[in-house]
C-alpha cells in the first residue's frame, strides 16, 4: 500500500486547525447524550466511515465517487480488518466465470440457498439486496483491479460453484486495491485512530464522533482526543465481536475461552456495543458461526482453513476416525458441519475428525507447501498409512474409500447425498491429510438495519445520520452464513450504506 496512506500519529495541535475549539466537557459526559446544537469539531467531514475492511472501504470509495468528504479511521496498525486475512472467497450470482463455464446460477437461486442455511431466521428483505448486489458489486471491484482465480469454486451449503477467489487466496486481494482507490480519490485515511464515542444533535442525530488518535491496541489510556463531525452521516462497518470472549459466552455459554477464534485481535465489537448504547437494535446477536474447516493444530484462521476449503472438503471426504467412516456431507453448509464436529467428544476430550485428498485434489490449494513445512498438513504415500498414521481402523477406512469413489463414478452420494460437481476419484498418491476443529468465526447478529443500511432504533425507526454495514449488522444470515457470503454482504451493503449515507441532507455543523 502506498507510504502516504498511512498517517503519521502526531501532537494534537499538528491534528486541530487553528482556531478550532474542543467540544465541552458536558456534552462529553455521556455517551447517549445529545451534544448541544451548536457542537463544535476538530474538523468536519460530509461522511464518516469506521473500520477498513469490505464494508468500509466499499462505503468510503462509494461516498467518495459522489463527491462526499470522506474520512476513513481505523483502531488497529493496518487497515483491511478480517478482511485482510479473509479467504477472498465471493459468493457471486451470475458471474462472467459461471457464465463461461455453463453454469446456471441466478440471485433467486442463490437467495433460496441462504434462506435454507439461516434456517428461517434471515431477514428476507436484506438478503434480496445482497443477492442481486453481487454481480455488480464484482464488476465494480474489478474496475478497480481486484483479480480472480480463472475457476469457479464450490462450497458448503451452495446448491452450485458460485465461489470467485482472488488469485492471491486472501482478503487482502480486495482491501489492497480499493484503499488504493480509496486514498488516490481523496479519502483521508487514518490508522490507529479509535472511534470512543458518538456525538449526537439535541433531535439525536448522530452529527459526528469521538476518536483517539495515535491509539495503541489494547491500550485505552494510548493516544490523544479530537472530535471530528459529519455533515451527513457516519457509517460503522466495524465487524464483529469474536474475539470479545466476554460479551460471545454471554450470548452463548459454550463459547467460552476454550474455543479459539479466526478472527484478527481487534475484533472485540466496540463499535456494535456503541451503537447499542444509543438504543440500536440488537438482532440475533446469540448466532454466532464456527468455522468447521479449521485445524486444531494451529492457531486462528491458518493455513488448513484454505486447504479444506479448495481441496479437502470439495474434492476428498472426512472421516471420523473410531470408525474410519463418514459422519456428514462434506459439503453441507457450515452450522450443521460445526454441530456434527462437535459431537465427537470421548471422555471430556474432543476426538479430531481427519479431512484428506489426494494428489488431483490438492492442485489448486496454495496452502500446501507452507502447511506441510509447518506441520498441519500431513503426507502418507497410501491409503493404509493415513489409517496408521491417525490411529484409524484400515480395514474400515480403506472400505469407506473405495465406497466413495464408487459414489463419484456412479455421479450420487447415497451416504449423505454431497454435491458431487468437484467430487474426485480419491486414487492418485500421496495423499494429504489434516485435523479438523470448528472455531469461532462469524457474527451473524448485530444491529438492526433496513435496506437503505440505516441503523434502526429498538422502536424500528432510523437513527438519523446513522448507517451500516458487514458484519457489525444483524439478520440477513440467520443462523448460519454460507462460505463466500460474507465478501457479499459486506461489498453489497458497504456500496449501499455509502451512497445512502453520501445522499442524505446535510446539517449545518
């Protein structure tokens, strides 16, 4: 990323134009306190976004192409959030790929697929503005030089390949060009600045923000207070709250610290837990998603992730390894993946399930060699080392095998009836094989929003001059997000939440 689009942490005078004057310490006492008609700001913006990942970038650079002042901020050292160690896997409806390939897909198709996954939870009316979004969402990022693997994928829960990856496997291969677009249009972009605080007309309106400059994570007395205010609105695309293992376990007792998490350290959910505080509506905020392609043998999001993703579950099987037998659909949607995991428990300890391939299947996975030279991902020459190797029963697991490439010729998973469009033949050594424990990985809940990402009150009305977007919102999953969907709510919803945000009447500041 360019050296400019980093901002130097400097004295607050360097940061305050002459003759600006500090907000008064009254309207600061208290967050869900109107600050008085007349605040007065470090500086003034038309649009605020908060966060830098899909969402945040898509609203700064959509605020931006209409003309909107926009400022960026940022808690944490780097920008890009999840989003920068996200997969840079999106569900696309109707892509140019799917097109070439054949392969029939519509925004209705995909829309049923995601009302099946949030087992009737979703809120219709958002998952129909993410759907039809992603076509064009995708246009508009590639406009902007974001690249993709030449080949569709097919994931979990999916009833067909929609998945577009970025050639480099990561999040990053979205966040890096739209920053880029974002400060080469004028986006003043700021890292290490913490959002404490909104600041709110005496009607409610949010008109501005609270920020601490040059703050260093995790320590909250680090850095200096500025206001800054936003003529026409503030957009908070934050993320969620996985790794604030306080506030998760009190929406699910089982999450506790004994479950790691994918995410990256800031995702502690201020932003969310902000916007609560000034009567946002809390939506679904107990589902949260497990991640059941992570490896126990690593720490985060890692290096298996990616291989189960490309290679393991699409193209090999998982077994349980008492049995040496299948126990679920490789394919299914992540939530009833995760909950069968979970049950394979023996003596208070869990017993990992092992996922493998074989040579084919892990031609396209480019997490290999570096799983292999750190140890999580594991080569036997046969069938019959596996087994050996994960203590299994050979006989019983060789067996399994051989049924299932029975299953790939004949096009038909009689076991637990897997879309077999990427199926292989499972006959080509080495073989490659990995430990699989679910993760905490994805906020479904959050606030409340409408279609035009305006943030609802507790009451159902908007809060004016309050927008967002990605996954600090609620309701659109349900309780479960499939595989490549979090790339669309977050471009689709980050575009719209910066338009709507960008078009509202401005106040006087």
């Amino acid at each position: 990323m360019k050296k400019n689009i980093i901002q130097k942490e400097t004295s607050r005078r360097s940061l305050i134009k002459a003759g600006a004057a500090v907000i008064c310490a009254g309207a600061a006492a208290s967050h869900a306190a109107p600050a008085p008609a007349k605040a007065r700001f470090d500086k003034i913006y038309d649009v605020i976004v908060v966060g830098s990942g899909f969402a945040a970038l898509a609203a700064a650079l959509r605020a931006r192409e209409q003309g909107a002042h926009v400022l960026l901020i940022e808690k944490m050292p780097a920008f890009g959030g999840n989003s920068a160690i996200n997969g840079g896997a999106f569900a696309v409806a109707g892509s140019p790929l799917q097109e070439k390939s054949g392969i029939k897909d519509s925004p209705e198709l995909m829309l049923k697929d995601m009302i099946r996954s949030g087992r009737g939870l979703s809120h219709v009316d958002l998952l129909k503005m993410i759907v039809e979004g992603t076509r064009p969402a995708f246009d508009w990022v590639v406009s902007y030089g974001v690249k993709f693997k030449p080949f569709v994928q097919h994931f979990g829960g999916h009833s067909v390949p929609r998945i577009m990856q970025t050639v480099e496997s990561t999040g990053g291969g979205i966040t890096r060009p739209l920053a880029e677009a974002c400060l080469k249009k004028g986006v003043e972009m700021h890292r290490r600045a913490m959002m404490r605080d909104f600041i709110r007309s005496a009607d409610g309106r949010v008109i501005g923000l609270k920020v601490r400059e040059g703050y260093i994570f995790p320590k909250e007395d680090s850095g200096v207070d500025v206001t800054y205010g936003a003529r026409r609105g503030v957009v908070m695309a934050t993320g969620g709250f996985s790794r604030n293992i306080w506030f998760r376990s009190q929406q699910d007792p089982l999450l506790d610290s004994r479950l790691d998490s994918t995410n990256q350290p800031g995702a502690t959910g201020e932003g969310l837990l902000k916007m609560l505080a000034i009567g946002g509506a809390p939506v679904q905020l107990d589902q949260i998603q497990l991640g059941p392609w992570s490896s126990p043998e690593e720490k985060g999001f890692g290096l298996v992730s990616q291989f189960n993703t490309i290679a393991g579950f699409p193209m090999g099987i998982m077994v349980d390894p008492r049995t040496g037998r299948r126990f679920c659909n490789e394919l299914a949607d992540r939530k009833e993946r995760a909950d069968k995991i979970l049950t394979m428990i023996e003596n208070g300890k869990p017993v990992y399930p092992i996922c493998f391939t074989d040579t084919k299947g892990v031609a396209k996975a480019q997490t290999l060699k570096n799983g292999l030279k750190y140890g999580v991902i594991h080569k036997f020459d046969s069938l019959e080392a596996i087994a050996r190797g994960f203590h299994m029963p050979v006989e019983a697991f060789v067996a399994q095998v051989k049924e299932f490439n029975g299953y790939v010729r004949a096009k038909d998973d009689k076991q637990f009836h897997r879309p077999l469009q990427l199926a292989i033949v499972l006959d080509k050594p080495p073989f490659y094989a990995v430990k699989v424990w679910p993760k905490v990985h994805y906020c479904m809940g959050g606030v409340g929003i409408n279609p035009k990402a305006e943030v609802l009150d507790v009451m159902g009305r908007p809060i004016p001059g309050l927008f967002a977007a990605g996954e600090v919102t609620g309701g659109a999953h349900g309780a479960s997000r499939l595989g490549g969907c979090a790339i669309a709510d977050g471009l689709c919803f980050g575009r719209i939440a910066g338009l709507s945000a960008a078009s509202s009447t401005p106040v006087d500041l």
